[in-house]
C-alpha cells in the first residue's frame, strides 16, 4: 500500500537518475574523456591519426638548427649518426629520454674521434659534456659555452609507420681552431705581432737561400714576452666579455698562449705524447704561410719542410704506443725528408718511440700546411710550391717543454 501511494515519487527520481546518467556520457563522450577508450599509443599518434596516411612521418618535435653564415672548412664534420628504437610500449617521455640519451653519446662519440684532428681536449671536453644540465636543448638553441665551438649541422627524425619504428639522425661540427671561438678582435694583435716577428725572416729570405722558424723560441715565447701584446689582448678579451672559463676546454697549448699572456707560466705548445696540432700552433702556421703567399717571390719555386722534434719523456708506458691515425711514414729515418702528399695513406697505425712521434708532429704541420696552400693557390701556382716533413728525433737529456715543438724551413729552389 505504502509502495503504491509513492510509486509516482520514486518514478521521478529514476527519471532525474536516468537524465543525470545520460548527460555524464554525453559530456565525457564529447571531449574524448571516457573510460572505455584505451590511451593512445605512439603509433596511433604518429601513423594512424596522420590525413593523409603515410609511410613516413616526420617528427616535428626534433629541430633541424638553420646554420647561416659559417665558414665550413673551419670546422671538422662528423658523418650522420643513425639510430632506431621500436615504438611498441614507448611512451612520449620514454622516447625523449632515449633521443636524449643517443644525442650525448654520439656527441661524446664525435669528440673523441674528431678531436685527434683539432685543437681541443677531449679529456676536458667530457665533464662539460657531463656537467652540462640541458646540453641537448643548448645546442638545438646554439647557447651555453659548448655551443661556441660545437655546432649541431643535422638533426632530424621520422617514424617508419610500415617498420613501426622511430628513426633518429644527428651530425655535429667542432672548431678545428680553438682561438677561433675568440672575435677577430681578440686573434688582430696577436696576428699583428706575429706579423712583426716575421717580417725581418721574410726580409732575409729575399737575400739568403733558406730561412728556418722555430715556432717555440721565435715566435711562442716571443709573444709571451711582449708586455704590450698582453696588455692589447688582455684588454680585448674584457671588451669582448670573453668567458675566460672556457680556456679550460682548450689544448695545453693554446691555452698556455693565453695563460702566458695573461701573466701565468706557459707550457710547451705540445702537450706530452700529443702529435696533433694545438690552437696555437695551427693559429701560428696559418699566419707564417699567408705571410710568405704575400711576400715570396712570385714566379719561384720553393720547398718548405715541417720538422718535428720530441723530448726524453717515455712513450705511454701502458699499453706502450699511442694510437695512431694520420698519413706519416713512420718508418722513415730521422731527418729524412718526405713530400707530402694527401693521397698517400699510413701503413702504422701506432706510434710506439719517440723518434716516430717526431716525425708525426712533423707531418701533422706538413699536412696543414698543403691545407692552406690548395685553398689559396691553383694550378702551376700550387705546383710550384713543395712541402716536405721530417722528423728531428729526440733532445737527450731531462725532458723540457720547448724539446716538443715543429721548426718550419723554407727554402728557395732552382727556377
């Protein structure tokens, strides 16, 4: 009876109930919320919900950098690296840690293999690899003190809807130069002064058949000495708001050159058991062979000999050489001239004595030096032009740092 009399109530509240039911689906169902739908996966993300369909999707998230205005054959250029990941069970953050991660490992891949060809440390590069909180975001954003000298040249990714994987591509570039990170007005009157010890030189060779150039003691300390080039630079680097903390990063060379010039004790250009170039070398060589292109004799042949020299200090005593990967004959004898030619491969990838370290310093100015000489010079003009290396064997006695050097030779030869 009771049941009957509020029949008509309860009627009500199961239309309210049904009413409020309905309006809960339809509101979630319009903005995609409901329950019964399962999370979009990767793949539905980058194949399926893609108008019109297609085989390869290009991931837009990853930034290709647009490089204008940079000289390419100041720098060292890796070779695209490629990698892929399947996309069953990655989620998006999963998948950016993974493009993160192979990002610094092809980067630390690429400096330690291209560093043997510049002038920068890698055994200092690393912890900034490593300390660097967001390196990946300051290189695709070319910022922060790793972004001077490393440029991020190829950056891109697609995802295969066919494989059902996501492929990843990255290239890097990296100074060869290390003072090339510093503004022309820092390099002018290092190069000024530079200019003003080789003048008298060049002068000489106008009477004489050769001239010699020890890179050390007439021009490195030379510059060292020179109160009033340390006073310009100084002050250059100030107007600059040069962050001297990157100096750390550079090779024992360079970044003795500017040590010494900002009043600290300088070391050898080279560092112990190093045959590549330091920044300061390659800054040194490329001013004293555009020097001589502007004041040779025009018409004359010439033969120029980079003569590399090595001090007593043992070869690395474990595992006994020092991997070796440039274009030397390192079986040649001491002080046994070689023409350098850039086709000409090494049979010896190891450097196992001093004597043989002597003549790989001596190639590596040799090498550089023909560098320059192909950019500048065509035809007869490059021919007649030869450029040799040696190698000076080692200094007896307790090992200094002015023993580790190259000594440049030029020479005049019969018309």
């Amino acid at each position: 009876m009771i049941f009957r009399q509020h029949l008509h109530i309860y009627l009500i509240v199961f239309d309210v109930y049904k009413y409020l039911l309905f309006a809960i689906f339809f509101i979630c169902g319009s903005h995609g919320l409901t329950w019964a739908q399962e999370p979009k996966t990767l793949y539905d993300l980058y194949c399926k919900d893609q108008v019109p369909r297609k085989d390869k999707v290009t991931d837009d998230n990853v930034k290709d950098p647009i490089i204008r205005g940079l000289n390419a054959d100041l720098y060292i250029k890796s070779q695209p690296y490629h990698d892929q990941i399947l996309l069953e069970n990655l989620s998006l953050q999963t998948l950016d840690d993974w493009r993160r991660e192979k990002f610094k490992e092809k980067l630390d891949e690429f400096l330690s293999a291209g560093t043997n060809e510049t002038s920068w440390s890698v055994d200092n590069l690393r912890p900034l690899i490593d300390s660097e909180s967001d390196l990946y975001n300051n290189l695709t954003e070319r910022q922060g003190i790793i972004s001077r000298f490393v440029v991020l040249y190829n950056h891109k990714a697609y995802v295969d809807c066919r494989a059902k994987t996501y492929n990843y591509e990255v290239s890097f570039w990296i100074l060869k130069n290390s003072l090339m990170v510093f503004p022309e007005q820092v390099r002018r009157p290092i190069r000024a002064a530079v200019d003003s010890l080789l003048e008298p030189k060049f002068q000489r060779l106008r009477r004489e058949p050769s001239i010699s150039i020890n890179l050390y003691n007439d021009l490195f300390r030379a510059i060292l000495d020179d109160a009033v080039l340390r006073h310009k630079v100084g002050k250059a680097l100030r107007d600059a708001g040069i962050d001297l903390e990157i100096l750390q990063y550079f090779d024992p060379g360079t970044r003795s050159l500017f040590d010494g010039i900002l009043g600290t004790k300088p070391i050898s250009p080279f560092g112990s058991g190093k045959y590549t170039l330091t920044g300061d070398l390659f800054f040194l060589i490329e001013t004293i062979v555009t020097r001589f292109l502007v004041l040779r004799d025009h018409g004359r042949r010439y033969k120029i000999v980079s003569k590399g020299f090595a001090d007593a200090n043992p070869i690395r005593p474990n595992p006994g050489y020092i991997q070796y990967d440039g274009n030397a004959d390192l079986g040649k004898k001491i002080d046994q001239e070689v023409l350098y030619s850039e086709s000409v491969q090494s049979h010896y990838d190891k450097i196992t004595s001093n004597d043989q370290l002597s003549i790989a310093r001596g190639c590596a100015g040799a090498e550089f030096i023909k560098r320059i000489l192909t950019a500048s010079l065509r035809g007869e003009e490059l021919r007649s032009i030869e450029v040799y290396y040696a190698g000076g064997g080692v200094f007896p006695g307790t090992p200094q740092d002015i023993y580790r050097r190259i000594d440049i030779t030029i020479s005049k030869m019969n018309r």
